[in-house]
C-alpha cells in the first residue's frame, strides 16, 4: 500500500511495510489488559500523558501492563524524567520498555496486545495509525 502526498513540486512516497497487514488481530489472542505505545521516546509523543492514563486504569485492572517500543535512553534528561514518573506513579512494575524493534517484532506485538495507544502531540504523518 503506497500512499503518496503532494505538496506543490515535491512528492513524498510513505510506504507502510506488507509485515503490517498480514497475520491479524483478535481479541480471544490478544493478551488482556495490556497495551502498546510504539512511537520514539520524546516529549511530543505522550509518554507522561500516557503514564497518567495508565495509572487510572490499572485502579480497575491491576494487571494492566504497558509495552513502550522504540528508542529508550535511561540515563538521557527525559530518561530520567520518565524513570522518575513510572516511580512517583508506582507503574514500574508493569512497564516494559523493549528498545528499539524491526518490522516484522512489532507486527508481532501488535497481535498480541490488547489496546493500541497513541498519546502523541504530534505527528508528521499518521503511519502509526
């Protein structure tokens, strides 16, 4: 699938991978309660926004669980800004932060999850959707 946007003498081809549309979704697979953020780890994105939701909806479903996909640098300002949210929120212990990952990882954690979440400010494009 190839979508194609074009703004006055500039084309700008956004190719969205086939990985993404084979398998499928269902909800009998899908692990309960969990949920899957998938863009990079800036401000602009959500992530506190993110972690503030988290915190009401596990008082509901304690064994909620939050994967965070992409570039994730502890030891960075906004590392520690986060590192210091999951634990004034108490959500360290179901948040998982697996890095970056390929296609063909995501594709697969998309099946698996529950809910796909996306807290961002911005985006340039909506791929992610």
């Amino acid at each position: 699938m190839v979508h194609c946007l074009r703004l006055t003498d500039y084309t700008c081809d956004e190719v969205i991978r086939p990985v993404f549309f084979e398998g499928g979704w269902s909800l009998p697979d899908a692990k309960r309660h969990s949920m899957l953020f998938t863009s990079a780890m800036q401000p602009g994105k959500g992530i506190p926004l993110l972690l503030d939701a988290a915190t009401i909806l596990r008082r509901k479903y304690p064994d909620l669980h939050l994967q965070l996909a992409g570039g994730w640098y502890p030891r960075s300002g906004w590392g520690r800004v986060l590192r210091h949210k999951l634990r004034t929120l108490c959500l360290e212990d179901c948040v998982t932060f697996t890095g970056p990952v390929d296609a063909e990882t995501l594709a697969r954690y998309l099946q698996k999850v529950n809910v796909f979440v996306s807290p961002s400010w911005m985006e340039h494009s909506s791929n992610v959707l």
